[in-house]
C-alpha cells in the first residue's frame, strides 16, 4: 500500500517535506477483518490543526504515521462476516491505498441515493456541519438574510443552498468571480461578493445585505467577519465553523475586535464542531438525501486524480482552487 506520512510539522503554510511518501505490505485479514482498495479520499482544512501538537477536539497526527481522514474504498478481500468483496465503505483510515481493516471501523454505504464521493462531500461530514450549524444555531426564517464566509467551499455552498430552501436573503462571500457567478447563477445566492477584487469590504456588504445580516455563518474568521459584524440586526446569530484565514498564520492573529457589536446587538456567536451533533446524524443525512433526490441541493465537488497529487490538493484548500467539496480520486471504483 502506499501511503502518505507526517514527515514534520509544519509552521505557515505547509511544503512538500511536510509529507513523505512510503509503502508498505497489505496485511492478510485476520478473522473480522477486510482489505480495502481506496477510491477517493478528503482532504479537509481541519487537517492543518491537527498537524501542529496542540490540544484540540481531535488529537493531534503523530509524527511519522500516516495522516488519517475520510476515505471512500471498496472490499476486495474479505475475513468478515457482514461485509464481501465489492461491498463500498466509509471510514477514516485516511492517506493510504490500501488498508485492512476491522468490519466495525468501516460502515457500507448505499449506492443507490447518490454518487458515492457524497459520502465525502454533502452526505459526509461537510454537508451534515452545513446542516446543523445553519440549523440549530443560525436558526434561519423565512425572509431573513444570510451571510456566508467561504461561501463556494464544500460547507458554505450548502449552507447557502439551505438558507435559500428555508426562504431567506443570502448572501455568499469567496474569493474569485468564477465562484460568484456558480453561486448566483447555478445555486440561486442572491447577491455575491468577491472579496479579492473588493476594497470596502463594509460598504460592499451593507449594499448586499439592505437589511441587515441576521444569520452571519462564519467559515474563515479575519477581517472579512470584522466587516460583516458590522452589518448585524438585532438578534444576529453567528455560527462560528471554521476560521480558515488563521489556520496557516504564524503568530498571534489580532481581533476580531467585535465585542461591541455583539453587545450593542443582543447576538449570539457559538463555536460547534460537527460532533456536537453526533447522536442526530441520521436525521441530518435523511434531510439532506430528500433535498437531493428533489432537486433542491446540488452536490458540487472539484476532483483532484492521483494518490501522488494528495497533498497538493490538501494545499490547494488554502489557495481557494476549489467550488464545492475537494476530493482525491485514488481509483476507478
Ligand atoms: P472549503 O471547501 O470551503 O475550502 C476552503 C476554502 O476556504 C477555499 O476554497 C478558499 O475559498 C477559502 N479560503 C482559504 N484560505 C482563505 C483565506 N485566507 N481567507 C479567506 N478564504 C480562504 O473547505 P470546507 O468547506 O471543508 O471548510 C470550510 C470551513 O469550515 C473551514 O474553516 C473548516 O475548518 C470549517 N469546518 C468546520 C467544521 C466544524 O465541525 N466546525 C467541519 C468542517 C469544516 P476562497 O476562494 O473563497 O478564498
């Protein structure tokens, strides 16, 4: 199998020798146990924190082994009972070609709702933080306006989407007029900033959003959200997902300098990760599934080929090369 390794951790934005490439034998399956071939893998933003040795709500990769995460393979060897050759699982081995695995670390997907690589994108983690975020904290309402950060991305477009299915103004922020023009043209956004090509950002915002932002989902943190806080209604709430304009900074970021604005407007920010909803994420699917077989979600995903092009594409997450959810297509399935 090959696989991909945590060479060093990385300070700023990750390099080449952050990673090493190596191989290794595929074990036999012991009784329980599969050989999986992978087909696609993810590379998430996530990942970055995970690289450095800090505490957080997901330990830290070790040093020296491979760099784990949500993968996609097929059973093409098996010493279980509940699962045979063919079969397709999730489960989150990561970097790596080929792995044996316990029956009860993988879980079979259905093949029959949608393509299996939304597994890893609408079906999968990004979609199901989309979900509840939007959901539970921004508790969006008919006639509202919604402000997305990182709003082309794998999590953003489908908060988008679902704000625009639960009737609400929305508004998408990313960083290349291509990507505004998929949100506008293609996912229905009403209004969409680039914020590239913007210089006040502030007044930009206060054109999109006539009447104030009540729901800002925040997927990258910075001065982009300082500009936004300052478009907040009454009652604002603020999904804090991701802060991914940090993630790659050496040293202390400064503000957001916000404090006042949540005050002078009763809003409320809260931080989740997606394991805050793990006992619901059947009802998240279920929902997600349903709005897909109607029509009213699209499941975009950028696809990168090549085991070799991994971490490349891992990068890329940092200099925006991606509309929808980036995968790693590893094999034919
Ligand atoms: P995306 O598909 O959104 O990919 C990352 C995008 O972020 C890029 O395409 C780029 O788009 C944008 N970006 C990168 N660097 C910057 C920067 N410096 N400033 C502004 N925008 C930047 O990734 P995901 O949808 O998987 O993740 C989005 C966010 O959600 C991340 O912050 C991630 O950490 C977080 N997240 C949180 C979860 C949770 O449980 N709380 C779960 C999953 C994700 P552009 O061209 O617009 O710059």
């Amino acid at each position: 199998s090959k696989q991909i390794r945590l060479a060093k951790r990385p300070t700023g934005m990750p390099e080449q020798d952050t990673f090493l490439f190596d191989e290794n034998e595929v074990k036999e399956p012991a009784e329980g146990e599969v050989v999986i071939r992978t087909l696609y893998l993810s590379v998430d933003p996530y990942m970055r924190g995970r690289m450095i040795d800090a505490p957080s709500y997901v330990p830290p990769f070790e040093l020296n082994q491979v760099i784990t995460g949500s993968v996609i393979g097929e059973v093409v060897q098996s010493n279980a009972t509940n699962l045979t050759e063919g079969d397709i699982v999730i489960g989150s081995y990561g970097w790596q070609t080929y792995y044996t695995a316990n029956e009860t670390e993988v879980r079979k997907i259905d093949q029959t709702i949608a393509p299996i690589s939304s597994y890893l994108s609408i079906l999968g983690m990004t979609g199901l933080t989309a979900y509840f975020g939007l959901l539970d904290l921004g508790e969006p309402t008919e006639g509202e306006t919604v402000v997305i950060t990182g709003a082309a991305g794998a999590v953003g477009s489908v908060v988008g989407q679902i704000a625009k299915i639960k009737g609400c103004h929305v508004v998408g922020i990313a960083g290349s007029d291509q990507k505004i023009n998929y949100l506008t043209e293609e996912l229905g956004f009403d209004e969409g900033i680039n914020y590239r090509n913007t210089d006040d950002m502030t007044a930009a915002i206060g054109r999109a959003c006539p009447n104030g932002v009540d729901v800002f989902f925040d997927n990258v943190g910075g001065d982009i959200a300082d500009a936004i806080m300052q478009h907040l209604n009454k009652y604002a709430r603020i999904p804090l997902c991701g802060a991914i304009s940090s993630y790659n900074l050496e040293g202390v970021d400064q503000g957001p300098r916000i404090q006042t604005q949540i005050i002078k407007k009763s809003a409320r920010m809260q931080g989740f990760t997606l394991g805050d909803f793990a006992n619901r994420f059947d009802e998240g699917t279920k929902a997600l599934a349903e709005w897909l077989r109607e029509g009213k979600l699209t499941d975009r995903v950028t696809v990168v080929e090549g085991f070799e092009q991994t971490p490349e594409a891992f990068l890329d997450l940092f200099r925006g090369k991606n509309i929808g959810k980036l995968i790693v297509k590893v094999a034919e399935p």
